[in-house]
C-alpha cells in the first residue's frame, strides 16, 4: 500500500487530503526539483484562480498534467479561490511596502513581477 511509503508522505492541507486515493501519473509533484509554477500556470488576480498557461511556451502534454492537477487537487473551487483572495489582502494590507514574498503562503503569484 502505497499510503504509508515514506517517498509517498507529504504535508497536505485538509482540500488536497481529500483527494483520496486518487492518483495519476501525470499529477504534478510541486517538490519535484524541476518542478516551476510559472511553467504549468499563470494567476488570476480578477478571480484568485490558478489557470493553466495557454500560450506557445507550454506543451500539450504539459497542459494535460496541469489540468489533471487542477481537478484532483480541487485547487480553484470557490472556497480555494476566496482563500487566496482573503490571505492575499491581509498580507497585502498589513506589511510595510518592502514586503519579503517568501514569507507569503501564496507567492508564487508574484512570479510575474520579479520575471
């Protein structure tokens, strides 16, 4: 049973334990070491959903794996998308303007701004 592999633990927020048992071989692993957001994904700030890239830079294949992970891991159903909005205001609001982004849970949505 793969459950109680050591290679197969990872800490996991209540939503992404919830997927079960659920797996597929084209789901992304974010600690891979060749593993980057911004290859896969772009964030929305309208909405605070993570949308798969949909230019040239990404490939089918990439875009099949980012999708699959989207929907296992349940990352833009509207709860999701309010935290972020939420998490992002209040970090937002209470730090001073030289903000450190890798002390923010979501920064990987600043991405854009130090490319």
């Amino acid at each position: 049973m793969l459950a109680y592999q050591w290679e197969n633990l990872f800490i996991a927020c209540h939503f992404c334990q919830e997927k079960g048992d659920d797996f597929d071989e084209k789901l992304l692993k974010p600690d891979d070491i060749a593993y980057e957001f911004e290859r896969y994904f772009t964030f929305n700030f309208r909405t605070f959903d993570i949308e798969v890239r949909q230019d040239d830079a990404i490939s089918q294949e990439d875009k099949e794996r980012a999708m699959i992970t989207l929907e296992m891991y349940k990352l833009n159903y509207t709860d999701r998308s309010k935290a972020r909005k939420r998490t992002f205001k209040q970090y937002y609001n209470t730090l001073e303007a030289n903000r450190n982004t890798d002390d923010f849970s979501y920064r990987y949505i600043f991405l854009d701004d130090k490319q």
